[in-house]
C-alpha cells in the first residue's frame, strides 16, 4: 500500500460561535491509501479545542511502518498495529481506519455498510446545528433549515435563555441543546434543564465539563430530559462510565478512532440500553460519508457538516428535505473534487 497525505483548508459559510470561541475555517488532513489502481480516502478533522493539530497528525502518519498495511489482512489486525503506534491520536487514526474501509470497499467492490452486514442507510433524518447566533443570525439560518425535523442549539454562553426564546419566537420544530461543558454547577444546569424541559428541548448534550462525573450522577437522577455524553466519551472504554451519570451517548469517529471502533461503541451502547447520537465535528463528506455507513444504527443523527462547509473537497453526499444520502455504494461512496 502508498500512504499520502495533505493540508486541507475548510472554510465555514458563517463564523461558528460554541462555548469555547468562535472560528471561520477548520483545518483537516486527508489521508489516500493506495493499492494497484485502487484509492482509500480519509479524513483527520482538527477543531482547535482538540489536542491533535496539522503537526501531531503528519508525525503520527510518519510513524507508520505502510508494510504492515496489507490489503490481505483483515481491518481490525491492522488497525490494532496502528492503535499501538502512540497513544491519543484518535483524528489520525480515525483517518487510517476511515481510509483503509473505503479502500476495502473498492476492492471488494462493496460498500462500507454491506462489509458490516448492514442494510444500506435509508430515509435517514439528520438534525442541523446551529452556533450561538444573534436573533438576526437565527432567522437567516431556519430559512436554511427547511425539511429539518431536529434542530440543535449550541447553548454555554451567559444567556442561554434568551437564546431559547429568540428561537421559540421564530421557529416551531423540535430542538435539543448543545452545551459543550458549558454550564458551571450542576445547580445551575439543574435549573436550566428544568426550564428547557418546560420549553420543550428534546434532550440536552454534555451540560458540564467532561471530568464531572460526580456532578452528572447528582444531575442524571433529577433530570426531566435526556442528558447525552459528548466530550466525555471517545473510544469504546467510555461507554460503561456514562452509566447512571447520562442517557445517551453522541459518537463521532474523530473521537472513536473511526469507524470499527465507533460500531463496537453502539453496540456495547445499546447493551447498556444507552440512547445513541451519531455526530460529527466540522468535516468534508469524506468522515461524514463514513459516519453515515452506521447511520442505520442509532437513535439520532448530527450529520450536518457538509451543508455548514463552503468548499468541501469531496463530492456525493445528497441534502433534501432534512434527510441524508450518500450517492455512491462502492467503499464511503464520495469522491473527490478532481485538481485536489
Ligand atoms: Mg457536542
């Protein structure tokens, strides 16, 4: 196998604005692994709140040793070589393992969910975020959401409320919230998700920071609503933690390690009797394509990149209506833009 990679600039149609800052483009790294004339495709996104930047993923990729990567082994010997590589990395690995299934595919002229024994993903509903926006921002981006049957709201800031009301004054469909830690005490989220309760949230993610587990347990046995795990879960050793401290989980292959990693999490998720989300970070149609192959899975869908990105570098993922496609059915069924 030929393992390349490059920088790849993503520049946001509007600044995003969450919890931790505001930024117009996110940096990503795209990974082609080949074999005889068959290309595998992945994807590092790198969000500047992560700990991996464009440097600690190129010196990952140069750690590897390409002729353990062999097409005739199977993904999840190959994938354990890389895991032992280093630790952390998770955006890096999610790129080998994404890129290593869309290779598969190809050759075995099959699509990532037929090589986990999948239906194909259909009618699949995906929720639309949105930042932190003023009431002007927020009408602008509901027109943009027509079709849409779940909105998400990114909430963390000093007034949450009135960000809330500003949405129920414009736009009747259903939300849930995004904290991104966010809130400061569990009293305090406590009150707010009593009120979001009231106000007809569906369910609210990560109120506070990834390390309170003890406040999630106080909080969990007096929430009205759902509360889902993000940033205090990512691989597959996670899962078993949110018990009794959150409902659900949101899995996103920057965090998992990709997508071998990812369908193990629901499944031991759904042993556990877990809600599971399937989300993504700012990404191309690449990673997203790839989220979508497990899509079928899982309980709701954050898979609204592509349509917040204004030049992604991969073509084939379809919008209408509030629902996702992804066009092709050999490997993640994208292609990418030619000149790239
Ligand atoms: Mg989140």
């Amino acid at each position: 196998m030929h393992l390349e990679y490059f920088h790849y600039q993503l520049n946001l149609k509007s600044p995003f604005r969450l919890s931790a800052g505001v930024r117009d483009h996110t940096d990503i790294v795209i990974i082609k692994l080949s074999y005889e004339h068959h290309v595998g495709y992945g994807e590092a996104s790198l969000p500047p709140y992560f700990d991996e930047n464009i440097r600690t993923v190129i010196s990952f990729f140069k750690k590897i040793d390409v002729r353990r990567l062999r097409v005739d082994l199977p993904i999840n010997e190959i994938l354990q070589y890389v895991d032992g590589i280093d630790k952390g990395n998770n955006a890096a690995k999610a790129a080998i393992d994404i890129a290593l299934h869309d290779l598969k595919g190809k050759i075995e002229k099959k699509s990532i969910y037929e090589l986990y024994g999948l239906n194909r993903p259909i009618d699949i509903s995906t929720s639309l975020t949105i930042g932190i926006s003023s009431l002007d921002e927020l009408e602008k981006k509901i027109i943009d959401a027509e079709g849409v049957e779940l909105i998400k709201l990114k909430l963390g800031g000093n007034n949450d409320k009135a960000l809330i009301q500003d949405y129920l004054s414009i736009c009747h469909k259903p939300f849930c919230v995004d904290v991104n830690q966010g809130w400061n005490d569990k009293e305090e989220a406590l009150e707010l998700v009593n009120w979001l309760h009231e106000k007809g949230a569906i369910f609210v993610e990560q109120p506070l920071k990834k390390e309170k587990w003890k406040e999630m347990e106080w909080l969990f046995k007096r929430s009205p609503l759902p509360l889902i795990a993000d940033e205090s879960v990512k691989r597959l050793e996670d899962v078993d933690k949110v018990i009794g401290r959150f409902h659900g989980v949101n899995i996103k292959l920057m965090k998992s390690t990709g997508i071998y990693e990812a369908n193990r999490m629901i499944s031991r998720a759904r042993k556990l009797d877990l809600k599971v989300l399937i989300g993504c970070m700012a990404e191309s149609s690449c990673a997203v394509a790839a989220a979508w192959q497990l899509s079928s899975l899982v309980d709701w869908r954050d898979l609204d990149a592509p349509l917040l990105t204004l030049n992604d570098p991969f073509n084939g993922i379809n919008y209408k209506n509030g629902k996702i496609d992804v066009v092709g059915s050999v490997g993640l069924g994208v292609t990418i833009e030619e000149g790239i």
